[in-house]
C-alpha cells in the first residue's frame, strides 16, 4: 500500500478567530491578517526613516510624516482592492448598476454580515499607488523617494495577506501530485469522479483511497496562498531589502518591486486556480478545466495585470533613469 503523499488541510483552522463564540465569531483570521500586514509595513517604513531614506536637502522627515503618509496609502488601498475586486473579478453581482453594493457589508439574500469579502491585489496596486501620489502631491515631497521606501515596506507586510487566505482556504492551487499537495475543503464543490482512469492514476500516485461507494474524489492542491507568501512576499522583501541602499536614481526601487511581484506572480498563477466565473482570458486550446493547466499559453486575469505591471516598472525605470541621467549632465 502506498503511503500518503499529500496533506490534510488542518482541521482546527477556521475562517473565525473563535469560531465557537457567536458574539465574536464575525473576527476572521484575514482581517487580523491585514491589521498584521499594515503594522508590519509602518514597522519597516519607520526603521527606513531612521537610516534618513526619507530625508530631503531642507527637511528631515518625521514619525508623523510616515504616519500621515501610510495612512494615505492604506485607505486608498483598501478603496481600490475592493471596488477593482467588485468591478472586475465579480460577476455575480451587478455592481456596475448597483455600486452601492460594493461597500454594503450584509448578504442582499440573508441579511446576514459578511463584511467586506472579496480585495484585489492589482486594485490595492492602483489604489495605495493613486493615495501615495497624492500625498506626496499635498505635503510637496520627492514623490518617488517616499514611494521607494514604501515598496521596501510592502511585500513583507503582504505576506500576511496571502497567510490570511491560506487560513480562509481559499484562492487555493490546481491538482498536484507532489508531497506537500493539500486537499482544501472548500474545493470540494470541485471535486472530480472516481470512475475516471485519469483520477485513478492521480489517485495512486499520491497514496489516496476513498470509501466503497464514494463516486467523487476532492484532489491535493498546490498551497499556491503559501507559494505567494513565501515569493511575492518574504523573497521580493530580502531583495528590496538588499538593494535600499544601493539604489541609483529615485523610482528604482519601485519599478524593482513592480517588476518583480509581476515577474514572481505570473509564474506562480500557473500554479494557482483561476476564478472560475472569469476562468482563462486566452486559452490556447479553448478548454475550461482550471483544475489543471494544459499549456502555457492559457493566461489569466492575474497573468494580464501582472504583464502589464512588468511592463510599467519597466517603463518607470526607463523614464526614472533617463532624468537622472539629464541631471548629472545638467550639475
């Protein structure tokens, strides 16, 4: 008999913080998560503050000025993460001719609190990028210096996000016989059936049985939330980390890490489920199973935004370095 190759999605984690209290089960996991990540990203712009990465010729930055400046940031992130979310990637809901749905926390059919479910990375992207512009525009600072620090500041902060989805189980991978493959409950509504001699090998191949009887199977994913995590997050942040104080011109910094996360999640949506209401934006073969990926040239959403990240980070480093270039010429 084979042994097990896969891994059970943890029982004891729930969605809630305490799942059995009902006064306190409406705190989840991904909230505290985010609360996580923005107490992160302040802890690591102010360590910034202390080197004087934010020190202009005729002004010293101070805690306030960070403070004011993430705040900005923060909240034009949470407005963009959740109208970009509602607008592009939900198309259950008409929030084109109903948008004040889009911040309306309770079920339309239940009543019930939901809270605000449902952020976009790319939204985020636009939003925190539109609220730092701005203030960098009121206070009058050297927009890009405050921006570089802040893309310093971010990914480590993200990580939390993509740990908070990992405790929802959700926005989990495609099928995968590798060891640490994770069978998720809430793919289960994707489960496949048993009698396929495709699922039988896949089956074998991973130690897995079912009961006599049992016609449909939920299959090992890729924990492509644990994935991002770790790339997008901890490995993009060592590498922003390692060149702050090497960089040459303002603006490098955030088309490093604009560049970057594009390149880091691109590869990794391979790995990772498309939503099924959007499914493949170009498909090379027009196949709908998302479960599994077929061939490389079966794009996604998240695949489209993230290639035009690469392509406007390369764009600002292009643009950031041809005014260096004509300032040293012109001192």
């Amino acid at each position: 008999m084979n042994s097990l190759l896969y891994v059970e999605y943890p029982k004891w984690i729930s969605p809630s913080l305490f799942p059995t209290v009902p006064v306190l089960n409406l705190l989840k996991w991904y909230g505290l998560m985010y609360v996580v990540a923005f107490v992160t990203a302040f802890c690591i712009l102010r360590r910034e503050l202390k080197e004087g990465a934010l020190n202009e010729e005729n002004y010293i930055a101070t805690e306030d000025d960070i403070f004011s400046f993430i705040w900005w940031g923060i909240i034009a992130l949470i407005l963009g993460a959740r109208i970009f979310s509602c607008l592009v990637y939900d198309t259950e809901v008409n929030y084109w001719t109903h948008p004040w749905l889009i911040f309306w926390p309770f079920d339309t059919t239940t009543k019930q609190f939901t809270g605000l479910a449902g952020m976009s990375y790319h939204g985020g992207f636009i939003g925190g990028l539109i609220g730092m512009l701005l203030w960098c525009k009121k206070h009058k600072r050297k927009t890009w210096k405050w921006i570089d620090a802040m893309c310093v500041a971010i990914p480590l902060g993200y990580t939390f996000g993509r740990i908070g989805n990992f405790m929802n189980g959700e926005l989990y991978g495609r099928i995968t016989t590798m060891p640490w493959g994770m069978v998720f409950p809430r793919a289960a509504a994707e489960s496949v059936s048993v009698s396929l001699d495709w699922v039988q090998d896949f089956m074998a191949k991973c130690g897995m049985t079912v009961a006599e009887g049992q016609r449909l199977v939920n299959l090992p994913r890729h924990p492509s939330q644990l994935y991002e995590a770790l790339f997008e997050g901890v490995g993009l942040w060592c590498l922003l980390w390692f060149l702050r104080k090497k960089k040459p011109f303002d603006g490098f910094l955030s088309a490093c890490y604009t560049i970057g996360y594009g390149l880091v999640r691109f590869v990794i949506e391979y790995f990772r489920e498309p939503d099924a209401d959007l499914g493949y934006r170009i498909s090379a073969n027009g196949s709908e199973i998302l479960y599994t990926n077929s061939s490389l040239l079966n794009i996604s959403t998240g695949q489209i935004l993230c290639f035009l990240m690469i392509i406007g980070g390369l764009i600002l480093m292009f643009v950031q370095w041809k005014r260096e270039k004509k300032n040293r010429t012109l001192s």
